[in-house]
C-alpha cells in the first residue's frame, strides 16, 4: 500500500514537503480493510515499519465511501488515536491527497492522450450529473402522482434498527413465556 501512496505523495510536491516536516514520525492509517504502520521519510514519504505508531488514523467505511463519491468524509468518519496532535497535523495532508491520473498518462502516452482522457472525463461526469438530476425528478414527480411518501434512507435507518431491537425483545419475550408454561406445566403435574 505505501508504494501507492507515496507515487500520489510525489505528485503534491508541497504536501510532501509538509510531511517532510514530521520526519522520523510513525504513524498508522486504518480504511477500507488495509492498514498501514509508516515512518515518515526525511523526503516525506512514507516507509513501512513494523515499529509501534505514534498516531493512528482510522478511515471507517463511511469516510472511504465519501472520498470515493468525491465528498469530504466528516468528523465522525475519521477516529484519531495515540499522539493527538501527530494525528491532527497529519491527517489534513493525508485527506489532500488525490491521485492525478492524468499525470501518469501524459507520462506515459504523452499530452494529447492525457488532454483527451480529460476531455472525456469531464464529459462523462456532466451526463452523469445530467442523469442523477434526471432520475430524481423522475423519482419526484412518480412520487408526487402516487402520493406515495419519499424517505430518505438515513431517515428510515432509525427506525429499522428500533424495528431489529423490537424483534429481539419479542423472541425473547416468547421464549420467557414458554419457559414458564413449561415449568406451570412441570409444578401441575407434580
């Protein structure tokens, strides 16, 4: 994983810089199933260790799925542990990263190829905008003609989870009820 992130480190010449600044500093980055223990090189990348991190920086799924979707993940998104401030000063340079694909294919096809990539990148997110606004109008308008009511899966979660808790007393409600009349049972045939 590091070999990955230092070639995104070496296209943010002024992050790395940055990270420069913490040479010598062991940190660990946790997210999407992988994990991380690096010192901080005196050029500003990262090496792994097997040392033990100073400051860990935890990305939970939810964090992963924002940057992925092109959203800044939140506070609760992230956990800094061990040396809060190595965490905090480090993080914001880390979340900075962004990897320049159109770099390695200028680099490695040249400028018009990498003009191009762009070029049709750029398209590609447009209709995709065009269809999301698309869909949810559609989505609407089905909405407002069935008066059907739209909630929103975050507003729903609540209450799926009460329903799962709910679920769960009552099977073991059940079970008490029939451990007792089970035992009612034992204590009329004695």
């Amino acid at each position: 994983m590091h070999p990955v992130l230092n070639h995104i480190i070496a296209q943010h010449p002024d992050i790395r810089s940055q990270l420069a600044q913490h040479q010598g500093r062991i940190i660990r980055l946790n997210g999407g199933g992988l994990a991380l223990t690096a010192a901080i090189t005196e050029e500003g990348y990262l090496q792994a260790t097997e040392a033990e991190a100073e400051a860990v920086l935890t990305f939970h799924s939810s964090a992963v799925g924002k940057v992925l979707q092109g959203q800044t993940p939140g506070v609760g998104d992230i956990d800094v542990s061990g040396d809060h401030a190595l965490g905090m000063a480090v993080l914001p340079l880390i979340g900075a990263l962004q990897y320049r694909w159109d770099e390695d294919i200028a680099r490695l096809f040249g400028d018009t190829a990498a003009g191009g990539a762009l070029h049709l990148s750029a398209q590609l997110r447009e209709q995709g905008a065009q269809w999301r606004q698309d869909i949810a109008r559609h989505i609407e308008a089905a909405a407002r003609e069935g008066r059907a009511p739209v909630v929103h899966h975050s507003e729903w979660a609540p209450f799926t989870e009460a329903l799962a808790v709910l679920r769960d007393d009552t099977a073991r409600l059940q079970a008490r009820l029939q451990r007792l009349e089970q035992a009612r049972k034992q204590q009329s045939d004695k």
